[in-house]
C-alpha cells in the first residue's frame, strides 16, 4: 500500500458554501502540496500514507478552531494498478 485516499466531512453542515471551518481544513489540506478535490459534502486528498497521515491532526485542529463541532474520517487504500 502506497498510497492512500483521506476523505473528511466537516459539521455543521450549511446550504451557502462552504462556512470558516470548512475553508481553514481546506486550505491547511491545500498547503500540504497534496492533490484536493472539495465536493458538495466532503473533502478528498489522494497521496502517500505518511503524507496523508500527518494531515489529519492539521486537518481537525483547523476545523475546530473554527467552529466544527464533527471531523469525520475514512482512510482507503488506492491500488493503481486496476
């Protein structure tokens, strides 16, 4: 396993963009010169599992300080090869 696939969902949710906390865990995603996709209810970033792995607590402290209340997490391996 090489690489690795994060996905992240930020709470509360709201209906006109994306809110403060939503935009600091993007950018901090952003900063760590991974690709990111920003979907309409989560978050994305594909790349090497220590990479992705140091971007989690990054990704929690910005949301909260923000104002999340909820971070969610799911960690799926990615094989290239099929």
């Amino acid at each position: 396993m090489n690489r690795v696939r994060l996905e992240f969902t930020i709470e509360p949710f709201v209906e006109s963009g994306p809110p403060p906390y939503v935009s600091a865990a993007v950018e901090i995603a952003e900063k760590s010169g991974l690709a990111v996709d920003l979907g309409p209810a989560s978050t994305g970033v594909e790349g090497g599992l220590e990479q992705v792995s140091a971007l989690i607590p990054k990704v929690v402290t910005a949301a909260m300080s923000k104002g999340a209340t909820r971070v969610s997490f799911q960690v799926s391996a990615v094989d290239k090869s099929r």
